[in-house]
C-alpha cells in the first residue's frame, strides 16, 4: 500500500516510531543513571557491587571511556525501540495495505479478489465484510450480464424472425406503391404511412441483425485496399448528399478498409450531421488514416456526449421519432472498432459538432 504524506500508513507508523523512541530515551536515561553509579562517576557514590556486575570494566575508568559505553548503551535501545515499533507497524497495517489493494483491484474490474482476513479484531472484521461484499457484488454483477446477454439473444432472434414476413410486406408495399397514382388521397396517404412505417422497421431490424453480428463475435471484416476520395464520394451519391456535404480528401490516398463497412461509417456520421446540423457540412480525410465529418450547427450537449454511441440513445427525450433505428452510430463505432480504429464526437470551437474515425 502507498500513501502520501498524510496517509494513514505515514501517520501510525511515525506514532509507533515516536512512542518507541520516548519510551527508549527514559530507559536510556534510567540506565545510564544506574551505570554511572556502579562505576562510581555519580554523586550518589559507588556501589559495592560494582566490580562484580561490570567486570568487563576497567577498575578505575576514564570518563572517556564511560561515554562510550553510554553511547553504545543509547545506540543500541534505540536501535531496538525502532526496530520493534517498525515490526509492530507493519504488522498493524499490513491488513489495511491489504484491504487497499484488494479495493484498488476490485475499482479495476476485478471482481474476484479476496483478502485473507487472520485474527478476530476488527481488522480482520473489515476484511471479512469486504469479502462479503465482493462476493454480493460478484452475484450481481452476473445477474446483469445474464440479463443482458439475454435481452441481446432475445433480440437477434425476433430480429431475424421478422425478416421473412418483413421481405413479404415489402414486396406488397413495392404493388401498393406502383398502384398509388390510381387511388384517392385518403387510400393514398395511408399507403405512404404503410410503406415509410415498413421501410423504418425494416432498417430497425437490419441494425438489429447487424448488432448482433457483433455481440456474437461473428462481424467479419474483409478488408482491401480502398481509394478513400471514392468510397467517400460514392457513400455521398447512394445517398443524394453530394449537393450538400464539402469532401477534403487527398487524391490518391488509400488504407486497408472494408468498404461497405467504411460506407456504413460515413453514412451514419453524414447523416447524423445532416438530420441535426447545418451547413456547412465538411468531410476531410487525412494520412493514419484519419475522417473527420463536421457540421456548423448547434452541436451536442455536454451531458450528452459520453452516451452519444450507446444504443438507442437520444440527446433529447422529447425530440420525436426520426426515420433512423438509434443505432447508427453504435453501429459506427462497433465497424471502427472490428477495422481496430476508434470513433470519437466533439464540439468544435467554432461551433457545431464534429466526429473524428480513426483507423490504423
């Protein structure tokens, strides 16, 4: 356990020092008292005993010779009062140093660190309760991850159960949609409600089947060697976005990409700029390789942007439905991620939000 200058461990261990030292200075003092007079250097007078308790003394010492050997007598309780007060603060704190690096562990995400609590003082009481409680968080924390990784099943698996009768409704809406022309304004709004509603669902079910790709480990990446201008400037075009997003990027520039997976990035980040930003909307692309998408607009709140790539997140409650799943961006940072990259957001100082890709 380390500890600054006010740490428990500093102040019980300059205590025990402290004590220890006083209690060898009085014994010192007493001792060398008592030598002085057996050898006959105090006003008390000799004792008679003397020559029989110090033998190894001189029959008439010098005084320099009696300092010495009161030096040697104060060195040596000294040296002991130290050593013992030392050896009873270690043993003291040793569990408290204990105890903070099993806490220390556990802040780390190591949930099954213990300590070995010996004795039954209120040391070992503490290091008993913190084993009790590591165990009540470990059988939580299992329990979450249980019931996360159940929910996530349940929603790959109702995710692909609805492809088929997906792939059918939208065969119909293709004939409802042909048929339009032909009916009244009633029968033909209500069929554009149908196949906007249809179309968003069936997005929301292809993020789904796409999120668990990645929960399940099974994402593949199939990774060539990209012209990043094009990628870029072809996700703008399928989209009908290259009238209103500016592309800085370096003719001739090129990295190990997936490209569809590279054109899911860019969609989302484009598109999330164009749905709540403003103009202008700028992409650059720089040797790393590194994608910057920028907007002019509001950009995100400070609240906001550590959850911005959670799933479903919205920065505003109350902000209606939009046409998207609320997995865009998840999904963005999971495809960075698979290319070993990462996807971060920020405000921009001179106002707006930007998304910074960066890939190996």
């Amino acid at each position: 356990m380390t500890g600054g200058p006010g740490s428990l461990q500093r102040r019980l261990l300059l205590g025990f020092v402290g004590i220890a030292l006083v209690t060898a200075l009085a014994t010192a003092a007493a001792t060398i008292t008592g030598f002085l007079v057996l050898a006959n250097q105090h006003p008390i007078g000799a004792n008679r005993y003397a020559g029989r308790i110090l033998g190894w003394l001189p029959s008439n010492p010098s005084t320099q010779q009696v300092e010495l050997a009161l030096v040697a007598i104060g060195v040596v309780l000294v040296a002991c009062a130290a050593g013992t007060a030392l050896s009873l603060g270690q043993r003291v704190l040793r569990p408290v140093g204990a105890l903070a690096d099993a806490a220390d562990r556990m802040a780390a995400g190591d949930l099954g660190v213990r300590v070995d609590p010996q004795g039954d003082d209120e040391l070992a009481d503490v290091g008993r309760s913190f084993n009790l409680m590591a165990d009540s968080l470990e059988r939580s924390v299992r329990t979450l991850q249980l019931l996360e990784a159940t929910a996530r099943r349940f929603a790959a698996d109702v995710s692909h159960e609805l492809r088929t009768p997906l792939a059918a409704m939208t065969a119909v809406t293709d004939v409802l949609t042909a048929h339009t022309p032909g009916m009244d304004a009633e029968a033909a709004r209500s069929t554009a409600l149908v196949v906007t509603e249809i179309g968003h669902l069936d997005r929301l079910v292809g993020d789904l089947i796409e999120m668990s790709r990645f929960d399940a480990g099974t994402a593949v990446l199939r990774a060539e060697l990209v012209d990043v201008l094009s990628a870029v400037h072809s996700s703008l075009q399928l989209r009908g976005w290259s009238d209103l997003v500016r592309v800085d990027v370096e003719p001739g520039l090129t990295a190990q990409l997936d490209l569809r997976r590279f054109d899911v990035i860019v969609a989302n980040l484009v598109g999330n700029a164009v749905k709540y930003g403003a103009p202008p909307i700028t992409v650059t692309a720089r040797e790393g390789l590194v994608v910057e998408v920028a907007d002019s607009g509001p950009g995100i709140a400070g609240d906001a942007l550590p959850h911005l790539f959670e799933r479903f997140y919205k920065a505003d409650a109350s902000r209606a439905r939009s046409d998207g799943s609320g997995l865009g961006l998840a999904i963005a940072l999971e495809n960075a991620r698979l290319h070993g990259g990462d996807l971060q957001a920020a405000n921009r100082q001179e106002g707006g939000a930007v998304f910074r890709l960066t890939l190996p």
